[in-house]
C-alpha cells in the first residue's frame, strides 16, 4: 500500500508507470502472508517489484510502450516474471521504456519521455533517466518500487542504472531466459535486475535466472546463490583496466572516478593490471549493424493481424504499410530500415557478415584478457551524466545518443555480465556509475567486486 500511494503522489512527474495494477499487487501480496503464516515462502515473499513493459505479463498491458500493441495483454506469462512470482514477488506495474527498447533516454517511448528523479545543483530543468530501461531505474531511484526487472541489448540496463544512481545487472546471455520478453535483438537480449544496492540486485538476479526449455539459448548452467559473494574478499584478484576505454573527450570527472575505483579495489587487495581489448572500437559501428538487422526481422510480425493496432486498407499491402507506418515511432522505423538495408541481397556481405566478423574479434579480445588471469574489468558505465529532457544535440544527430553506449555495447557483443554500480557524484551533483565486466556466468566476482566500490 504505502508504494502505490507513493507511486499514485509521484508518478504523474516523473512516468515511470505506464500502467499501474493495485488488484494483481494486493492479491499476490495477500497470498504472500497466507505462505509466510504458515512458514512456507520464497526469497521475494511480499517484495513490491515493477515489470518492465518489454516483460509479457499474462492478462496486463504489454506493449513494448509502442503504439503498434495497442491493447495487447498477453495470455502468457514471460519466464522471468513467472520465476519472480513464484519465489513470492508482488507486481505494481509495468514500467516506462524507450519503443521496443531502442534508445538511451526512454524519449522514444510512445508514452512519453520518464523524468530523472535526480536534479543537477540549482537547476530545475528535466533530466532523462537513461534508457531503454528508464522508467526501471527512475522507479527504483524514486522509491517507487522495491526492484525491477528490466533488459539490455547494448547496455539498457547499465546506462540507466548510471544515470540514476542504482544498480544495474545484464547477465551472462543465457542466464535469463527471453521466452515472454518482446525481442529486439535476439542475440544480444538479456534480463536483469534493477536495484537500490548489489545485495538486492544478486537476490533478485538469482530468482529471474533459470534454464528454460522455451528458450533454447538460456544456459544449463547451476545459478549460485549470489546473495553469498556479498562481503567476501577480492584480495588477489586481478582487475583489469583497459586502455581503449580512455576515449577522446571523456569529462575529467568521469577519469577521475574510475581512478578512485581502482583505488577502492586495490586498498581492498586486488591487484590492479593495465590491458588491451583492441577492437573496441568497432563494437558501437558493429552492434548499430547487428542489432538493426535482428530488429527489422524481429519487428515484422507487426503487421496488424496477429498484434494490437490495425489501420484498415484498400488491400492486405495497404492494411500492413498504414498499420506500420501509425504503429512504429521515428526510432523504431530508422533501425528497421537499416536492418532492412544491410540484410539486403548484395550488402549482406559488406555490412551483417561483416559485423558478426568483428563481434567474434571482439569476443576474442575478452577471452584472451580472461585467459591470462583478469578476473573481472573496471570501466566506466557511460560516457557522461544524465542529460537533459530534448537535448538539441541529441536530437539533431542520432549518432550522438547511440555514443552513449560506447562503455557498454561491448559486453553485449561478447554475451558477458556487467554489472553497473553507483560510484559517486559529478560536480553538479549528479549520480555516476562504473561498470564491471566478467567471464561468462561469473556474475559472482562482479557481485563480490560491485559491492566494494558501491
Ligand atoms: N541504446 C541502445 C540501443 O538503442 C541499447 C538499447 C538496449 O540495450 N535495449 O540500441
């Protein structure tokens, strides 16, 4: 009760919600107390959880917070949130989002952009909270919520997290099963958890992850119990600091910080070790390859028949081109014509073949830093602090907001965990984050290392 009264004082500044469900969550919660009276329960019994709109919640709005599912309520439940209830978690809703998770400041939502919770010194002017999970990590910043789930496909749950001064997980791929999740880019769509602290982040991650007979690519991989790495030491481990992070025009106060990260992690006994990952680089003009190309072929089922909106036509050529072309906002359509353009016959070679060539080049950098002893790898999570609500520049040139991912596309490429932990306040008294990157399924050593900076 006292989130969904704090939800119905703040939500109409900051969007967050897109739809709020105070039946589901005081049933769930009702339940929740009949199994902890009788001594039974899970890890989440009672804990008040937002869904992000991307999460298929059986009979609940879920839209991707496009116009093009219009009305949609799945009849399906998605594995992830089907785990969490059943360890005893309680829903109050499903949360703002950029359009089918494309973007990096939740403006590409068709309900409107999501209000940073955070301010800058003597300025009152809007913030955005990050994207694509923006209204996840503003709910959670904002008290809104206990936790909630949220994805990243080139660094949705990290950037947002940054910007808001939460903490954000992507997991290994294939440690959250996708089933129920709507599909951007399928080979790099991952679940994870958004939290206060890495504590609440590592109990929740435990109960989303599982194998999952519907999805063929999540992992038969045991899932730890996170909970436990809190707290212990990282005497001896090996963190890595890559050069090609360094980049050209990164803020002082952004150097500054990973500078104090590595100072918290070698005072606490870690030992401290310059790397290379050479084809940095690429990763941000690959993955704007990739990721267009599975959204285009992920994207066409819209074709007002089986889903939402339908905009009637002289034909069934007509009645798809109207329904697509009202359903899909300016982002969404952009990626889908670059996904188009270099899947076509003739470029597919030059441009997707190409971009999966790199993407193992990439993958490679990582194995071999991991093969030569580095347990885990500092950066920073982002570029830069959250900016303002319709910042010109942004919007002149898109390429501009796809730099955002520059810290974080990588570790989607390579199909790693990050994990992204507030690390301390710009000049302008503004949340900042630093990043680190694991070995596949050791999420672990990133718990165990996030919870010594955070
Ligand atoms: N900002 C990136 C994009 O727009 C990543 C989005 C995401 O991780 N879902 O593609």
């Amino acid at each position: 009760d006292a989130y969904l009264a704090a939800i119905e004082a703040a939500n109409d500044q900051l969007n967050a919600y897109v739809a709020v469900t105070p039946e589901i969550a005081r049933k769930q919660a009702a339940a929740s107390d009949e199994r902890l009276a009788k001594g039974e329960g899970g890890a989440l019994e009672g804990i008040p959880l937002g869904i992000k709109d991307l999460f298929g919640t059986e009979g609940v709005h879920t839209q991707a917070c496009s116009h093009i599912l219009d009305g949609f309520k799945p009849r399906y439940e998605s594995t992830v949130t089907a785990n969490l209830f059943a360890d005893g978690a309680v829903m109050l809703g499903k949360l703002n989002m950029d359009e089918f998770a494309m973007g990096s400041s939740n403006e590409t939502s068709y309900y409107g952009p999501v209000t940073n919770p955070w301010r800058r010194k003597g300025d009152n002017k809007a913030l955005v909270p990050g994207g694509s999970s923006g209204g996840s990590a503003a709910s959670v910043a904002a008290h809104l919520c206990a936790g909630a789930t949220a994805t990243d496909t080139g660094g949705s749950i990290r950037q947002p997290a940054a910007f808001t001064g939460t903490v954000g997980v992507k997991p290994t791929y294939g440690r959250c099963s996708r089933w129920g999740v709507v599909a951007f880019a399928s080979s790099l769509d991952q679940a994870g958890p958004i939290t206060r602290d890495v504590r609440d982040a590592a109990i929740m991650l435990k109960s989303m992850a599982s194998v999952d007979a519907k999805d063929t690519t999540s992992a038969d991989i045991p899932v730890p119990d996170y909970e436990a790495s809190i707290g212990q030491s990282v005497k001896g481990m090996k963190i890595g600091i890559p050069k090609e992070y360094r980049v050209e025009g990164m803020p002082q106060e952004i150097e500054d910080l990973w500078h104090q990260g590595v100072e918290w992690l070698r005072d606490a006994g870690a030992e401290i070790v310059d790397i290379t990952l050479p084809h940095t680089k690429y990763a941000l003009p690959a993955y704007y390859i990739v990721a267009p190309a599975e959204a285009s072929s992920n994207l066409a089922r819209y074709d007002g028949v089986r889903y939402g909106l339908r905009e009637e036509g002289k034909n069934i050529i007509e009645m798809y081109e109207k329904t697509r072309a009202a359903g899909f906002g300016p982002e969404v359509k952009r990626r889908v014509m670059i996904g188009t353009y270099v899947l076509s016959a003739g470029y597919y070679d030059a441009y997707y073949l190409r971009a999966q060539k790199v993407r193992t080049l990439i993958k490679r950098d990582f194995e071999t830093v991991f093969h030569e002893g580095v347990d885990a790898i500092l950066t920073p999570a982002t570029p830069s602090a959250a900016f303002g609500v319709a910042d010109q520049d942004m919007a002149a040139d898109p390429v501009k907001m796809y730099l955002n991912d520059i810290f974080t596309v990588t570790v989607n490429m390579a199909g790693l965990p990050g994990i992204a932990v507030p690390a301390g306040l710009d000049g302008q008294g503004l949340p900042l984050g630093l990043q680190l990157i694991g070995k596949p399924f050791d999420e672990e050593t990133l718990f165990r290392t996030g919870h010594i900076i955070e």
